[in-house]
C-alpha cells in the first residue's frame, strides 16, 4: 500500500502555496486540496499546472477561514463576522455543529455547493 502524504490549506496565502509547490517539486508530498474561497485560490491553480501537479489538488471545504463564497452564509452569525469572513466559532466549539437551525443548514449547503462548483 502506497504511503499518502496530504499538505492541506493549498491557496490560503502565497507563502503557504509556495511551500506546498515546493514539497510537491521535491516529491516529499502527494497530494494538496485547495481552499477555493481563500485571496490566493486562482493563483495557487495556476502554479500547481505550471508545476504539473494538478491532478493531485482536490477540494478542501471550509468553513472557518476566510471570505465565504455566498451571502446566505456570511448573514449567518454562527459563521461569520459582521464584516462577512469567517469567524472560526464553528470550528473552535464542536458542539455548535450539532445545532444548526434549518436557515443555517441552508446556508451551510449553499456554501459547500458554491465552493464545489469553483473548484470544477
């Protein structure tokens, strides 16, 4: 069975980025997953076909960092701030998943369906 080293967090920020595309060059890793709603996403596409690993990038969802895809969810304080990035709430207290009313279960699809769709 072949050993899967995974570097998340791919387009979070340029240096992060770069460091993945480095590992990746050097074959200390596998595989990335992008995070699509994140300032460095399209860039980070581009350097991982520049590179020519770009069929080792799958989706990383996410709902704690950054700048959310869809207005449904940044409305919804659970996740968001008032400013509309994510606040990290759901993702620092496990019990707030447990919780969600049926306008954040809404908004939780929506965002995961956006952030799907950028990433085809």
């Amino acid at each position: 069975m072949p050993l899967i080293i995974h570097a998340d967090d791919f387009g979070k920020d340029e240096s992060v980025s770069r460091c993945i595309v480095d590992v990746m060059r050097r074959g200390w890793c596998s595989e990335t997953s992008l995070m699509v709603n994140m300032p460095f996403a399209d860039s980070a596409v581009e350097l991982a076909r520049k590179e020519g690993f770009s069929q080792h990038v799958g989706l990383h969802l996410n709902l704690t960092h950054g700048m959310p895809l869809t207005d449904d969810i940044r409305n919804c304080q659970r996740f968001c701030n008032a400013d509309g990035t994510f606040n990290k709430f759901f993702h620092l207290r496990i019990t707030s998943r447990l919780w969600l009313s049926a306008r954040e279960r809404r908004a939780v699809a929506t965002e995961l369906e956006a952030q799907l769709e950028k990433f085809l």
